[in-house]
C-alpha cells in the first residue's frame, strides 16, 4: 500500500542504503568511543538485537584511530560522527569508517569539506549530511521559515559535494519538533535524488521520544519517504533499535521477529490476560521467526483476532479456544492457557 | 500547519467531540463495572491523568445498573459499551450512560437497533458506531477488501440511524493492522461529516502497542482525521491515557504539561545525561505547565536546544551552560546541574 520514494542507492559496508534495499536501523554507540572494548562489546550486543548500521562520535584524533580496533571486533558497517574538526574525518577514513556523517552547522569551511570529499572518493565512502535544528549555522536562509532554512542548508552542501563529482550522499534534517521534522524531510523528497536517513532529534526518555520517533518517522514511511532510521532515546541503544523495528514492523515494511496481538482487557475480561500476554511475549523473546501469536480476553473479538493469528487464544471463564493457522484447535482449562500457546508456537518452529 | 477535518459535534456529556473541539482523550476501564468502588477509583485515578472520557464495559444487566451508582462517584462522561445484547443499552441508556458504543459486528438486528436508537434520541445520547476487524459480520460486503468491507458495515448503520432521524453518531473502525486502520478511517472520513473516535485495537503491550498506536493514531492525526481517540494497551489504563497525550503532543496538537528534550548521549558526551535527564522527568511529574525543557549532553546541538527550550542545559565537562528562556543565565558545575535546572523551573512556575 506504500508507495517508496524511488532513491538513488548507496553502499555502506555491506549494507545498501536506498533504492530498493530494506529500510534500515541503525543506533549509535553511547560509550567513550576510545574505549575499544567497551565500544565493541556494546555493538556487539546491539548487533544481536537486529542493529545494521551502527554510528560512532569522533571527538577527538584518538577516537578516529580506535575505528581500525573496534571495525576488528565487529560484524556491521561503522559511521563515524564527525563535528566541527574536518581532520578527524580525515583520519576516520584513513582508519576504515565504512561512512562519514557531516554536520553541516559546524563545518563551514569550503576547503575543508573539499579535502574530506576527495578523501572519501577515493575510497568509495558515503557522507551523510546531516543537518540538525540544534546545530543550524546563520546564512541567507536564516530568515525563512525553520523548514525551508534546513533544507536550504543541506542543500548547499549537497552541491558542493556534487560541484566535486561525488554523490555518495545520504540526508538527514532532524529536529525535535515533529511537524517540522516531517515537513523538512517532505520538502527535501521532492527536491533530492539521495536516500533519506530519518530521525526524531533529542527525543528524550524513552516513555515520551518513542512516541515522538513512532509518530514523526512512521508519518514519513508511510509517505515512502526515508531509506534507513535511527531512533534517538536517552537510554540503552538497544531500545533504540527495538523501536526502530517496532516503527517498521507496524508498517508491514519489515518483519523482525514475532508479533503479539493482545486486548487491553475490560469488565469483561474473566481471566488475567495482561499477565497472559507478558509471559508469551517473555516466551517469544526467544523466537525468532516472524509468526503472529494473539491473547484474547472475551468472545467480542477474541475469536477474530486469535482467527487471524498463526497461533491464538480466545478466553472465557475458565477456558478459552484455541486456533492454530485460523482453525480451532480445542478448548483449553485456564491453566493449561500458557502451555498450549507455548506449545503450539512450538509445534510451528519445529514444522518449519 | 494541520488542516483539520471539520466533523459535526457531538456532546458526550460536558465533553465535546468533532467540530474545533480538542481532540479528546479516553480510556476504558479494566475493573468488573460490577464492583462499583474499584471502578469509581480507576476512574478517578485515569481524570487525575488527564483522562476525558471513560468507557466502561457492560457485559450484563448488573453491570448496566451500576452505572448509575459509578456516575455519582466520578466527574468525567461515561460511555456504555455494549456488545450482543440491545437490552443493555436500554438499561445503561435509563442509568445515566453519556453515550453508548454500539458494535454493528454483533448487533444485527435492526429491530433492536430501532430500539436503542430511539431511546437515546429521547435523551439526546450520542451513538458511536464502533467497528471493529475482530468481530466483523459476515455480509454482502464481505468479498471486498476489508477495509471497504469495514467502511460498508459502519455505513449501512450510520444510514440505519439516519433513517430514524437520528444523527449523534461518531464513527470507529479499528484494526490490529495499522495501515488497514489509516485507509478505513481515510475513507469514511471523506463520505461521512461524523466525528471520528481512532485507535489501533488489540495493539498488545506497551512496548509495542504504544508504537502501533502512535504510528497509526500519529498518521491520521497529521492528515487531520480525528476528533477522540483510545490507545488501547495490555497494561493499566493510565498508561494508555498518557500515550494518548503523548501522541497529541507530539504533533503540537494540544498541549499536556511538561515536553521534556534530552539528547540521547554519545561517545562524545562527558555527564551521565540519560541519569539527569531521568531525575529531571521524575520532577517534572509534579508540574502541570506546559514548560519546554532541554537536557544536553555537549556543544553540538546543546546550546541551540536549551535556547530553544523555557530552561535548558548544555553540559560538558564537568560544567555545564544553563539557559532560561533562551538566554544564557549562568555556567554551573556539574554536583548542581540538577539544583540549578529545577530552580530555574521553579522560578518560571513561581512568576507565572
């Protein structure tokens, strides 16, 4: 039902960004990037949760040369997040960064982002250019609106890159606020060829900046706009890339792992069915099979809902019917309920 | 920047629905609506939280004569929802009820329809039509793609109601599927002038029903579509309310006390931002204000956030800078981050 925006595709490492390459996730380390353990172990982890693409800050020489240790330890291509100083992307390519993420806001200087260009031409690396409300610089757009305002400064600085004979180019124009967010990416879509890197800025805690992130980049994805997304959180980096693929899953745009169907559960409700769907979404930690598993309290839509799922259970009073592929199973005892869900996720991994 | 639908209001109680109306927040109790004081204090507890409206379940005559008992206890409108049996309407409807939901899925007979409708007309009660993918009927509609089949089911009884010159009506038409949720309600809210009441049903727990939720409510939200909405949760009820406002925040859609921003840190981040920025939520529970405020890990987009927020930090090491209202106050060490941000804040509320 999506129509994609068509872009142009870029490689970073072994993974394809844009065109028509699964929409990918990324995170972002949140450890002192010259700490090489700490950096690879923590990449490491958010590698088994799904992460693809993982980004690093590069504060300072030493953290540049850490690149060539940690690239050693992990399986995934690696970003180097560059501010202010054009040197450390120097060294960042010199050290095997797979990509280079360029703030516009910071590094101004002509000659300076001419060097890192031909640098990173020479050995095929894309650059993001990524504009950030926090960080915008003044200029002549600085008195149109905000929106307008980030495009322009990506714009820029896209042509210049281009005036250079590189287009390994990916976008990004993150803000806090997501109407402006949404708008800033909308405008650049129609204007740009590269892909679109999408994210929500300094969303905060995770309890309100997944709601900001699932509101603003899901908007996007459903326009067909966006070729990879990080979601930024003030927390653990996995809860980053579990949001991502939460954002894309409820999409249909990528499938990762299993998909719990549960009802809130009202008056009613005749059993514990909140408990139910956390002990089965505990079990399905382990799966990783994209199948479909629903938790039902009433017959209102329980039977639907459990109908429309690889595995499912409807309950009543006492008992609930089971359905495996949309067909009746049996009806089961209250505590029998966790046993024969469990079971028959179980008889379906094994079948397949 | 969003162009509202214009929906025909509707009153459910003090509350109003459609029209230029604040698009409002409801939950649902988890409680048996039969044991009135621990229904009473959920709900109680969800209008702390800022809840709006409340539906609560009523699977028998009991539960229906309990609304009366549950009416006095409480200050927000209450809404009956009613599954199978009309009879529980007319009974909800003579004890106060401030709206009914009706299921078109399970209430087939036009009859007893007849029934309800002119019940509540006497009493001037709105009606919502409450489609559900869980529980539709099978009908002439049916071979068509669901979401046709779900607007035809809402439809032949939006025009039922019609016919008896009746024309409270809100209009839901809720799936687990978010893009078949976006595409059911886009359709009927270009042939229908009726508020529209969005959520995304059985959307599970938390960690992903709020993701669901925020995606699929976010989506029609920016493209106007909507005037109540539920997220729906296999958790208690508050949570469900507070995701609701998070969403609405998001879009600058209304306001609901504090937007807290905090960047997610990084390698190049020197304070422990995700712990302040924490401790700094927990305090800002207190505070019913919409203030803006902005915890910062480093001088990449820490000044132009805390500038932009009513009171915002930008830390480094071991120092960070405190702004108010754009302006930078003063440089503060790192043992008073948390004094000198909760201070400011305090001063705001204070003159306010």
């Amino acid at each position: 039902m999506i129509k994609r925006r068509v872009s142009r595709p870029v490689r970073i490492g072994t993974v394809t960004v844009g065109g028509d390459a699964p929409v990918s996730v990324q995170s972002m380390t949140k450890t002192d990037t010259r700490n090489i353990k700490a950096t690879v172990d923590q990449i490491k982890e958010l590698t088994d949760c799904g992460c693809e693409i993982i980004r690093v800050a590069i504060p300072d020489l030493e953290a540049a040369d850490a690149i060539q240790s940690i690239k050693k330890g992990i399986s995934i291509p690696l970003i180097a997040d560059i501010h202010f100083d054009h040197r450390l992307a120097l060294q960042a390519l010199k050290k095997g960064a797979d990509g280079l993420r360029l703030n516009p806001g910071n590094i101004r200087d002509k000659e300076h982002i001419k060097k890192v260009v031909l640098a990173a031409k020479t050995r095929q690396i894309p650059i993001r250019i990524g504009v950030n409300f926090g960080s915008l610089p003044p200029g002549a757009s600085s008195e149109l609106p905000i929106t307008e305002h980030m495009v322009n400064i990506a714009m820029e600085q896209v042509k210049l890159l281009e005036s250079l004979d590189f287009d390994l180019i990916k976008i990004a124009l993150k803000a806090f606020d997501v109407p402006t967010t949404i708008e800033a990416y909308r405008l650049i879509a129609d204007r740009m060829p590269y892909p679109l890197h999408l994210g929500i800025t300094e969303s905060g805690l995770p309890q309100t900046g997944i709601i900001r992130s699932a509101v603003g980049i899901g908007i996007l994805l459903h326009d067909g706009i966006g070729d990879t997304l990080r979601v930024s959180l003030s927390a653990h980096p996995r809860e980053e890339v579990a949001a991502g693929f939460e954002i894309l899953k409820s999409l249909n745009i990528r499938e990762h792992g299993p998909v719990l169907v549960s009802c809130p559960s009202c008056g009613r409700t005749e059993a514990d069915i909140i408990a139910l769907a956390e002990t089965v979404s505990a079990y399905l930690r382990r799966v990783k099979k994209p199948i479909k598993v629903a938790v039902m309290g009433c017959v209102v839509n329980g039977p639907g809902e459990a109908r429309d799922a690889d595995v499912g259970i409807a309950c009543g009073k006492g008992r609930g019917v089971l359905f495996k592929k949309g067909e009746v199973v049996r009806t089961v005892e209250e505590h029998e309920f966790l046993e024969a869900i469990i079971r028959e996720i179980q008889d379906i991994m094994d079948s397949a």
